[in-house]
C-alpha cells in the first residue's frame, strides 16, 4: 500500500476500511486498538467530515499506516514553471515593437 493520495475525508475513510480489511479486523477490533467506539470507526470509513484529526492520526498508527505528505507540482493556483528564455527576450524587444 503505497502512493495513496487522498484529498477528501471519503478518501482517508476508504484507506482505513482497506487497510482495515486487508489485517482482517472488523470495526469493533479496530475500535479497541484506537481507544474509540466502533461507531466512530463506521462513521470515518464512510467519510464523515470533521473526524479529530489526532484520532485519525492515532487510526493510521493502529493500521501501520505511514502519512506522509508533498507539496502539488502543478496544481490550482500553481504559476508552473517560467519559461526563462520567452521572459528574457520579451524583456529584450523594445515596447511597440
């Protein structure tokens, strides 16, 4: 299980729910691993917004699951990357030219 890249809370709910079937536990033993009721387990697999992110983070820790995180390369709002030889010569052409 490697290169997940989550972006929702249905994301991080559907990895829990994999990761928590892939070892064989259901909810309630998952639950008594991470100190939370099985409920809560049901309610973050499915995606509830809002989890406390310490739970989740305690959640992944029972699963063996490593949470690492990267800055986008290009994404929303990215400049992306200039195109130094078009900025110099642009800079080089007299205006009205």
């Amino acid at each position: 299980m490697s290169g997940n890249i989550l972006r929702t809370p249905a994301d991080i709910g559907a990895l829990i729910k994999d990761r928590r079937h892939a070892l064989g536990l259901d909810q309630a033993a998952l639950a008594a691993r991470v100190g939370v009721s099985r409920l809560w387990i049901n309610q973050v697999e499915r995606g509830k917004p809002g989890a406390s992110l310490g739970l989740i983070l305690r959640t992944l820790l029972a699963l063996d699951i490593e949470l690492t995180a990267d800055a986008r390369r290009q994404g929303p709002g990215s400049a992306g990357p200039s195109d130094i030889d078009a900025i110099i010569e642009a800079a080089r052409t007299p205006r009205g030219a």
